[in-house]
C-alpha cells in the first residue's frame, strides 16, 4: 500500500480506470487501536506509507492515522529525555488516543474526480474505500492526481492550447472540424468558465507537440484567438 503513485500505465486505463476500485490500493498493511506508537512509526519508516488504517478485531474500520499525527505527537527534538526513556514513553501510547476517529470513506464506485473533490473540500491526502461497507483499499490523492493527469493527456510528448469562446451551440465542434481536418489527433479537451467574464469559456485541449504549428494555424484561419502561455490580461483573446 505505497502512497505514492507516478502515471497509471496503458492497461489501467482500458479498465474504466475513473473509478476508485480499479486504482486503489489492495495490498493493506493495517494496525490495531492498541498498536503503540513506536511500532506504528515502525511499520510505516519500513514500508514508506504515510497512512495506516486502524482497524478492529472483526476488520471494521476505526481510525487513521497518518505521518503527520505521529510528526505532531513524537517528542520535540530538544528533550531531556534520553531515547531509551523516550522510547519506553511511546511505547505506552496507544495508536487509538492520537488517530483519527472520524473518518470519512468512499465506495469503490466512486469516481476519481468525486474523490479528488472530497479530498479537497475537507483538506485530506488519503480516503479508505468500502464496498458493502468492508474495508476494501485505500485511495490517496497522489493516486487521484495521477488519474487524472492521465485522463487529460498530460505527458512529456503533449502540448496545451486553450481558447476562449462563447457559451454557444457549435463552438466545440468547430474546433474538433479545424483540428480533423489536419489529421491531427485530440488527446483530451475540456472547459471551464472564463473568471470574470460570464458567458465565455475556455476551451483547452492538449494535442501532440509536433501538431501545435498546424493546429495554431488552423486554429486562427477560423478567427480563434490561440493562448498558448500564461497572458497577465486575456481581454485580448475574449470573443466579442
């Protein structure tokens, strides 16, 4: 159960890998609430996690506990303390005293961007995922960033474009008709609303690099406006 993740490979995605139970981790190292400070450290020092889940005797799900919750309750550095004696201190607290017990949880038919979401809105790296209410893995958002520069395309050989456009009917096929026409293959695109300015979106898709002169330039022949770096003021590039 790393908690870490670089790009998922090839095969991953023919598996509808926008789900949280194709990507998550299986291979569980879990602990129980007695487990003491000490070995907790231990088995996540050893196997280079940042979570362990905390479960029960019946395997139900009770807590989490994380790098940072053992960060904040080890002993500062400037301790009188000698490490025989630290070490005999943390050996009498229990995992269940420092964890987190209210954990929120996700099922393995969550999508990607639904977790990446919950992560975001509550501030966390990691969620446990059930299914029918068993602890079946664990996603981070490691993971989840992963997926999802995956699913946009985004690799050492991709280049980014982006345009703005009117919230209307045929402005996405337009694009996809200039770019077909050149035989130059979309890897992804998508929108997001123009800040500031209602009405408008911004369009970016990521293409090849090889492609981006012959789609800025067939891009322009139509009357697009073509941003292919940070700009300070857009105004220019905003349809009238």
């Amino acid at each position: 159960m790393k908690t870490t993740a670089s790009l998922l490979p090839p095969h991953t995605l023919q598996e509808n890998f926008m789900y949280i139970g194709h990507i998550m981790h299986t291979d569980l190292v879990t602990i129980s609430p007695t487990t003491n400070l000490v070995t907790a450290r231990k088995i996540m020092d050893s196997k280079s996690f940042d979570h362990l889940l905390v479960v029960n005797n019946r395997g139900v799900l009770e807590g989490i506990l994380s790098d940072k919750d053992l960060k904040q309750n080890w002993a500062s550095p400037a301790t009188t303390l000698s490490v025989y004696e630290l070490t005999s201190l943390l050996e009498q607290v229990q995992v269940k005293s420092i964890m987190v017990k209210t954990v929120l949880t996700i099922t393995v038919s969550t999508t990607v961007e639904r977790a990446a979401y919950i992560m975001q809105q509550n501030n966390i790296s990691a969620l446990p995922v059930l299914d029918n209410n068993r602890l079946a893995g664990i996603i981070t958002s490691t993971d989840v960033m992963g997926v999802l520069l995956t699913a946009i395309g985004m690799d050492e050989q991709s280049a980014r474009l982006s345009v703005y456009v009117k919230d209307n009917i045929g402005a996405f096929a337009e694009i996809v008709q200039a770019l077909k026409e050149e035989q130059i293959n979309l890897q992804s695109i998508f929108s997001c609303p123009a800040h500031k300015y209602p009405g408008i979106q911004q369009l970016i898709f990521r293409i090849a690099t090889c492609d981006v002169a012959r789609a800025t330039r067939a891009l322009e022949e139509r009357k697009f406006k073509i941003v292919n770096e940070y700009v300070e003021d857009i105004r220019p590039f905003i349809p009238e």
